[in-house]
C-alpha cells in the first residue's frame, strides 16, 4: 500500500506510528505538469507492506528468469 502525505499540512505522525515506512518525497509537480511550474506541495510517501518477503518478491530474486 502507498499513501501521500502533505508535509506542509501533515506531519504523518499517525503513519508512523503504525509502523508506515517512509520511502521519499514527490517533487510538487504532479502527474499534468509539463511546463514544470512545480504549482503542488511536496507530499512525503508512505509504503506499507503487505508481504513478509516484499524485498525479495519486488526485486524478482528466486524467481527463474522469463
């Protein structure tokens, strides 16, 4: 699971507190920018696994090769 967190309004304190990893943060652009105005806020990103092995099962290792 991913959610955004708007750190200029935010903290996220109740991510993570349930244990939520942060992962980065988005640039403030938004997915229809083209003129890179950056006219957004900067939203910090959170994961939150949902598998035990998601390292492995996100990098393909262990799995025979296609």
């Amino acid at each position: 699971l991913e959610t955004f967190v708007d750190v200029g309004r935010y903290a996220g304190t109740c991510y993570k507190a349930a244990n939520w990893v942060r992962v980065g943060q988005t640039k403030g652009r938004g997915k229809l920018d083209r003129d890179k105005a950056y006219a957004l806020g900067v939203k910090d990103i959170y994961c939150y696994p949902l598998s035990r092995n998601f390292r492995t099962r996100l990098l393909g290792e262990g799995n025979p090769a296609s």
